[in-house]
C-alpha cells in the first residue's frame, strides 16, 4: 500500500492490505497509517449470510456505502435493507452491524471521533441512497482556488448537516460525459471518497489520474483535488456516467453556500 507523504492519494482496490476474520476481511486504505487525522475509511467485506459488527460507537459517527452485494444494516435496533449504492448513517453513542446475504456484500464506512462542541442532531437521518436527490450543489465550478474546467456536474447532499449529521458527510457525485468537479480545496477538512460506477478521473498531484470502481482518493487540507468525466472513453465512443462519493470531514460549510442551504446542524 502506498505511503502519505502528507500530499495526498489515490488508493487502487487492488492495493487494499485485508485482514481476515471468521465473518469475512477488512481493510484500511485511509487512517493513521496514511496520515489521516480525522477521518478513517474502512472496506468491510462480509461473507455471505455472515455478520460484521462495530459495536457501540461512543463518540464516534460513522456512514455506509454499500459498493457489492445485500443484505441488512442495523443501528442500534433499527433495521435497514442495503443493496448496491444504499447508504446509512450511524450517529455517535450508537451501535452499527452489516449483515450480507446469499451474495456477500463490500461495504464502505467512515468514521470520525467527535472533538468535543459540536451540535449533534435533533432526529438525524439515518437511511439513504446515493440517489437521493432532495437537496444538490448544481453545475459546481469549484470554490474559487482555480479557474473552471468544463461543464459543472452534479452533487447529491444524502448525509449532511441539514439531515442532523454533526461531523461527517455523504455526497455523491454523478459526472455525465464532459462534466466535471472541478479542483478546490478544503482548508480545515480530510477529503476521502470513493468511485463507485464507470470509468473517470480523479485529480492529485497535479494531474488527472484514470480510476476505475472502488478506487479511494485522499486528501489532506489544503490539498488540490476534483473529479470528472471524459467526453468520450477510450474508443472515442459516448461514455457512461462517472459516479463518486465521500466528503470532507468536517464538513466544509463551503459546499452548502455553494448550493445556496444552510450548513447549521438539525
């Protein structure tokens, strides 16, 4: 697995380092190890008809994306069917257990630590999709660090402020064929997402790398990154839709002036 020089990464699935379990494995691509401190990404693949368990999370908040598989998701009780792109949030003081059917399941979890002061949410949202689409940053053309490249994409707001989370969040991104997150910062965040469908490009290190499903990037603050999709794919035929998802922890009260909404906790 690569090593963090504080810059930045991107993380290939196939460089994932697994540690096996009767349940299943899981991995780490960002956390300490990487020099992450704020954010950990863990990849929890469960066996099929098996049971992963995190346990009572004091102080902690984590989300879900579910990339592969089904099954069940429960938070503290509460259960949740999950299929690909299903999505849960699991608020700190709560317990959170992913259950994979016939199929197994590849799951996705963020995790952060409180750091003391923050507002916690009223009734936070629990269950999601990386399709819901109630509230979205239209035709982003980055936050002011760099001049905008393309056509602007979309964004979906699924875990956020405005849905009670305190501290994380869940975006997703859906890149059609020209379009593209263009490069920003975020100056007091961690940025760790995800691709989970279609070909595209993520920004680090000055330049736009190809990455397929499952692939991580990692940004520490100040750190330049985007996202976006080719007009056209290898062949030079029409290409799919890019999608992408993740956020900066904390959440960058930025993105939500962006989209014109409040960034005060519910």
């Amino acid at each position: 697995m690569p090593v963090s020089d504080s810059k930045g990464c991107i993380i290939r699935r196939s460089e994932f380092a697994f540690s096996s379990f009767d349940w299943g494995r899981v991995a780490e691509p960002v956390g300490p190890a990487m020099g992450a401190e704020l954010v950990k990404l863990n990849v929890v693949e469960v066996a099929p008809n098996s049971v992963w368990r995190l346990g009572w999370a004091f102080e902690e908040e984590n989300t879900v994306v579910v990339l592969e598989g089904s099954g069940h998701g429960d938070v503290t009780g509460e259960r949740f069917a999950l299929e690909r792109k299903s999505s849960l949030y699991s608020p700190t003081g709560r317990t959170l257990e992913l259950a994979a059917g016939e199929a197994g399941m590849t799951a996705y979890v963020w995790r952060t630590k409180l750091q003391g002061g923050e507002k916690l949410g009223d009734a936070p949202k629990i269950s999601g999709a990386l399709s819901d689409d109630d509230v979205q940053l239209r035709g982003f053309s980055g936050l002011g660090e760099g001049p905008a490249e393309g056509q602007g994409a979309v964004m979906n707001f699924v875990f956020w402020p405005g849905t009670g989370s305190a501290r994380l969040c869940l975006h997703c991104g859906m890149q059609e064929p020209g379009q593209t997150f263009n490069v920003h910062i975020h100056p007091e965040s961690e940025e760790a997402f995800i691709a989970v469908e279609g070909l595209g490009q993520l920004y680090m290190h000055d330049q736009w790398n190809d990455v397929t499903a499952g692939d991580v990037l990692f940004a520490p603050p100040g750190v330049p990154h985007g996202a976006r999709k080719p007009a056209t794919d290898e062949q030079g035929e029409a290409a799919a839709t890019f999608v992408t998802c993740g956020g900066p922890t904390p959440f960058d009260p930025a993105l939500y002036r962006a989209a014109g909404v409040s960034a005060d906790v519910k």
